[in-house]
C-alpha cells in the first residue's frame, strides 16, 4: 500500500512509510514533516505543541489517568488520557521526570489540563496531515 | 503561573491557529491567510461572548 501510494508522490517528497512517518510525527511533535522535507511547517507545528504543552505544565495541569466511573466521568478521564498520550515524547518525558500533577482546585490548574489536552490534539492534527502528504494525497 | 481567562484564550487562540494554518490549504500564502483568519475568528468568538455575558449578568 505504501508502495502504490508513494508512486503519487511529488518529486520533493521523500519516499517513507506512513506508519514510519505517523509513529515520528507522534513521538516528536512535528517529526513527521521533517521526515518528510517539510522543513518549515514541521518547526511551527514543534513549537505551537511545545508552547501548549509547556503552558499546561507552567500552570501545573492535571494528567489526565485511565479511570472509570460512570459514563460521563469515563469519557473525560479516557479521552483526556488519549490526548495527554498524544503529545508523544513531551507526555513521556514529563511523566517519567515527575511532572504529573494531581488534579485540584483552581482555575489556573484547570487552564493547564486543557492547554496539555489542547496539545496533544493538535498533534493529532499534525499527524494526520503527515500521513496524507506521505501517502500522496496532499503536499 | 497564574494567566487571566483571557490571556489563556489568547494563547490558545495562537498556537491553534498556527497549527490550523499549517496542516491545511496548499499555498504557504493560503496557509498564513487561514491562520489569520482562524486567530481573528478565535478573537471574534472571545470578545462577542464576553460582551453576551456581560449583558446577560447585567
């Protein structure tokens, strides 16, 4: 598939795989278009995740955990994990340093769970748009 | 670090519209006019509700 679909790509484009440059794009925020000779556009996306995520940390955010409870409560706790996880090599470095927070009170805490939910989502974004120019659907 | 609502939202609106205006369009003069737009919109957004809550709270 990667193959047939490297065939479609613009002559600027290296050839990579896109799970080799979707798993890069994860871990390093931006790594993806690096890979991928988008020079430009790869530092702005590490720079806009970096300051999300440095923000959120700034204003010790909580982390969101793997927790269940009822529906509601299940939904905010795992999809606030999945998009904390999305920020690859920031949201692992911080957890293994000790960075973490608890969740408490405060308005300025709950500013900085969302800024490092904010990150991980446009990481998300960010990979996306990696797989699809290194699949040859964009450039 | 202690940040008011709305240099949060400033924030927010800024590395959102950098990353909006970079993973979508095909031109990079396309690109920088989406981020504009989305950073204006984000800023539109902001202000037009502040002053909807503003007159709602008497």
């Amino acid at each position: 598939m990667a193959q047939a679909s490297s065939q479609t790509l613009p002559a600027s484009t290296p050839a990579r795989s896109p799970y080799l440059v979707l798993f890069v794009s994860w871990l390093i925020p931006g790594g993806g278009h690096f890979l991928l000779g988008r020079r430009g556009r790869g530092a702005l996306i590490f720079l806009a995740v970096l300051l999300s995520f440095a923000l959120g940390l700034m204003m010790r955010g909580a982390m969101f955990q793997p927790k269940s409870g009822d529906l509601l409560t299940t939904l905010i706790q795992y999809g606030g994990f999945v998009a904390d996880l999305a920020s690859g090599l920031f949201y692992l470095l911080s957890v293994w340093l000790g960075y973490s927070q608890e969740d408490v009170a405060g308005h300025s805490h709950d500013y900085g769970a969302k800024f490092l939910v904010a990150a991980g989502l446009l990481n998300i974004l960010a990979m996306v748009d990696a797989w699809e120019i290194s699949a040859g659907k964009k450039d | 670090m202690k940040l008011s609502h709305f240099e949060a939202a400033l924030l927010f609106a800024l590395v959102s519209s950098v990353v909006l205006g970079v993973v979508t369009k095909k031109t990079d003069r396309e690109r920088v006019r989406y981020g504009l737009y989305c950073f204006g919109s984000f800023m539109a957004a902001l202000f037009g509700i502040a002053w909807v809550m503003h007159f709602l709270h008497g």
